[in-house]
C-alpha cells in the first residue's frame, strides 16, 4: 500500500516527540549573509538530541508502535545518526534496540550507539549485506525494523523540523535541506508545501552521490553507484515513499562539488562557531556555488547534524 | 584616582550598548551535566560579536567617550580578540580605530581586525613592545587609548555577560569564568555580588600563566612571568583595577593543567557542537581536575570567546 504521510501526519508526530526533542534553535549570521547577499536562516539539528534531526523519526516511529509490538524491541540498518537516534529512543521507551552498522561507521557514532545500550551487529558496508544481517536479526528477535528513511512516521517525525523552522520565522522564500535516503527533505516538503505554499523547496546533493538529482531528472528512482562524498550522511539511495513525496513536493534538486562542500562546512564552523557534519554543510554549498540563487530572499536551512570523528581532526 | 566600576555602572553600560551587542544564548548539556554531577550553564560569548565577550566592554568604552575624543579615534595593544572588538565598535561609530598587535597573534585575530578596517601596526610579543609603540600612536593621531582591561568602562561593560546570565538562569551557586587580564572576572564579580550575594566566584587560570593565581594568595600584584599555555587569550597580566576588584569580589582562584583544558574544550566541541577558544575552556578544566567542587550545584561558566586559526587544526 505504501501510504504517504501528509501535514497531519506531521501535526501529530508532533504532538508525540514534544516533550522528547529539543526545539533546537534558528541561527543566523550577517557574515554569511553577507557573503552571500541573502538572509539565511540555520534551522540547527546538530544541537538535537544524539546531535542529529534523526532523533526526530526514530522517536515517532517508536511512539508510533502498538503495545504489543513495542516489547519486543526495534531494529535497523544505519550508518550512524539514525542509529544512535533509535537506540535512544528505545532507551527512553524501555525497549531494546538491535542495530546493524557498517564497519567503516564514524567511530563516535559507534561509541555513542553503544553508549545507549543498543545491540550492535557490524556488516559490510553494502546495502545488500546490510539488509540481509537486520533480516537475520528482525527473524530471530521478533523485533519491528524501523527504516532510516522509508517508514510513514519516521518521515512524518523528520518533517517536523522545518514545521518548527517555519513557526520562528518569517515568511521564508526558500527552504533547503541535504538529500541522502530522502527522509529529511520529504518531511520538509510535506511541511513548506503546507504551511507556505508558495516557498520553493530544494534539495541539495553532493556530485559525488548524485542518484536523487539522476532519479529526479529521469522521474525513475535510480540507485547510488559506488557514491564518494565526504558528506558521509548522503550515502544512501532514495527510499520509495521518499522519491514519490520529492517528485509531487520538491521543487529542484542541485547537486554540489567536494571542494564546495568543505568551503561552506568551514565557513560556518568559522562565522557562527558551531560544529556541523559535513552532510550539513550541502546546502551553503549549493548556495556558494551558485546552484540556487538567493539574491535578496529569505532562506531557511536545516543543518542536520553534528557528529564527526573531532579525534581524526584535532587534538 | 583609578575609580572603580560598581553595579550601577554595568547597568549603565548594559543600556548604552544594548542594541549593539547580541544577548547571547545559555546552553546546557545532560551529557556534560552527567559527567560532572552538577548543573552547568554556559553563557555563549562564542557567538557574541567578533566572536568574545570583549566586544561589550570595547563598546561602552567607546560609546562614554565624550564627542571631543571620540572624533580623534581609539588606540590600543591586544593579542587579539579585544583588538578585533575595539576595530568593529570603532567601525560602528564612525571613528578610526589603531591597533597594535604581537606579531604571533593568530591568522585569523589579524585578518578579524584588518576587516574592520582598523589600522594595525606590529610589535614583538612583549608587554614592553606593545606599550612603547601604543604610546607612540597616541602620540601621533591624539586617539584615546582603550586598555584591553585596566578600564572602567571596559570593565563595566563585561560585567553585563554576568548580568544577562543571572537574569536568565535560576539561582546559581557558583559563577566560574577566565582570569588573564583580569577584564571579563571583575565585571562578572561586580554584578554577581550584586545580584546574587550567596554565589561564589571562583577564577580559574592555566598553571603555566598562573599570575592571577600568585597574586591573590599573595595579596600583592605580581606579574606573569614567561606564560606559556595554549590559552591564548590569557597570557597577560592582570591589571592595576582588576586586582582590586579581584582581592575584594572573587572568592577563588583555582590553576588548572594544559592536559585539562584540552580535555575540556574537546569535551565542549563534542558535546555541545559549538565552537570556543582554548580560553574558554578553563573553567570547565577546572571542574574536571577536581579544583572546584560543584557536586548537585547549579553553576554559570562563562564561554569567552570562539576564536581559533581553524586552518591549522582541520581543513
């Protein structure tokens, strides 16, 4: 059936994570919004709990569950963020969390998965192997998958972050967010498409892991070829529920180079003195590159997480 | 006659440069909260202008210079973030502002106060340089010379990051700041004396620039002496009014190890997702060396400043 989710799916996700979430605050810096000659507005998630929107979904798609489900636990596959974000949830709830990660995971989110008290089982770093491991698992455990991205509440849960993007500020003319699965900029769509009906809705990707842009130029969901980015978030390809919700929803998908990616990533870990991941860092990108002109416009931006090995970094 | 500043006059100064300065965020963090035992809040000057609290005492020194000065401009010698802050204050007001700066002072403090359109002129790394070329300056231009912390107004002025903190937090036990000059923990001890009588306020200090420290047990201002610490921001000695206050308001001053306030600023990048200076990181240092008991207390810590070369570090 693959029902999609609507705005009062959002309304009500809403009302679910309230009291869990943290109504993470909207920055703004008149370097930046200098430099680009526009008014931007950073919606930031990587203040959210386990420092990604991810929390977000996982939270509603866990609340979301019938009792009799609840119990015996929930599973997934993920590289990170919405692992550590259903391991918390799970946590919060009372119910345990199995988790298939890659190896090659950041080692943060292996230690703060951990530190949540999920049940880690490593895999390859395949989509193949990574669903054949949680197959395994889901079997043996009788525990309920909840999908990174392609699950009805996890996409309702996502979209309200720009539900509340939108609530504390002025009428935007542009939101724009990064697309990996598709989980963020669906629930984002969902929400501008409603609540400001005449906002553009965009999506940007790196070059390097370009299948949402591909699929939707050839309205075909296509999947990732061996993607390279350093914006190790956007990884994955799109989800079912997600492409068809960006085909009716969003308006444009850019993608961005490397280079690009690692100039905005810097400059906002410079400007406004906060730590962003570098999938957070995709859509200043496509901005500082010239992808989505912004001249004069109001701009919101979902920065979507924070979790990077500092360790390989500094120190 | 060397007056020195009382409550009445961070009041004063929190009306005067109210519209110029940001009212910065309090931050918490559960995982911080948890290590430590306590309740930590952080007054975010990391995302006051130019990046430190020492925009707002560059901004009431500037603003309570009377109309026959101010055309003449301000001078002053600083390591950097007080250079930047008198540069945009100046910029703000329309009057010239002349720097001297260490020639070692960080990329980024340079390019900062060179932005601002200030004039720089480059001494070596000695209170004895600085000076001497500062004299000179006032000398040639008639600018007033503003003390990055030996100042009323300037201690006035930074006394008004207490002031908001007290007003947006709960009644604390403890106010922890930074000690180098002595500018930011005068005024923080002025309004919390004030506004909270039963708070204690303890400075913390890195052990390898540990003037503060000695002068306090010793009731007699000493001077640093080869300082050396990755705390950049507090290399200097702490000046003539700033003792003053020091002796009668705080009621400790705690030394901490190099290892600590790495320690802490990484626990703060990691956990909190924002960015400080080494600086900044001293007083949580302190918490984590043991030196400050805060067990089940509410304790306010300021952030002082967010700038670092992130060149040399990351990218």
């Amino acid at each position: 059936m693959n029902l999609l989710p609507d705005f009062s799916d959002v309304e009500k996700a809403h009302k679910t994570i309230q009291k869990y979430i943290h109504r993470t605050p909207v920055f703004t810096s008149s370097a930046i919004n200098k430099i680009v000659g526009a008014s931007l507005f950073f919606k930031c998630e990587n203040f959210q709990k386990v420092g990604a929107f991810k929390f977000r979904g996982a939270c509603n798609a866990i609340l979301s569950l019938p009792p009799g489900k609840i119990i015996h636990g929930v599973a997934t596959h993920s590289s990170g963020n919405h692992a550590a974000a259903l391991a918390l949830a799970a946590k919060i709830n009372g119910t345990p969390a199995y988790i298939v990660m890659p190896v090659t995971s950041p080692e943060i989110k292996k230690t703060a998965v951990a530190g949540y008290g999920a049940q880690i089982t490593f895999c390859k770093p395949t989509l193949q192997d990574r669903e054949s491991k949680l197959k395994e698992i889901v079997k043996q455990t009788g525990a309920t998958e909840i999908h990174p991205y392609d699950n009805f509440q996890v996409i309702a849960g996502q979209g309200t972050a720009a539900k509340e993007l939108i609530e504390d500020t002025d009428e935007l003319d542009i939101i724009l967010a990064p697309v990996g699965g598709g989980g963020l900029i669906s629930g984002t769509a969902i929400s501008a498409k409603y609540l400001l009906p005449g906002c553009s809705v965009i999506a940007a990707e790196p070059a390097g892991a370009d299948d949402a842009f591909r699929s939707f130029k050839s309205k075909k969901r296509l999947p990732s070829e061996n993607p390279k980015t350093i914006a190790d978030g956007l990884l994955t390809s799109l989800g079912e529920r997600n492409f068809k919700i960006i085909l009716n929803q969003v308006d444009e998908i850019v993608t961005v180079s490397e280079e690009k990616i690692v100039e905005a990533m810097r400059m906002i870990w410079e400007r406004m003195k906060i730590i962003i991941e570098p999938s957070s860092a995709v859509p200043l990108a496509a901005i500082l590159e010239g992808k989505v002109p912004v001249n004069g416009k109001k701009v919101g931006i979902i920065l979507s997480g924070g979790n990077l090995d500092l360790k390989k970094l500094l120190f």
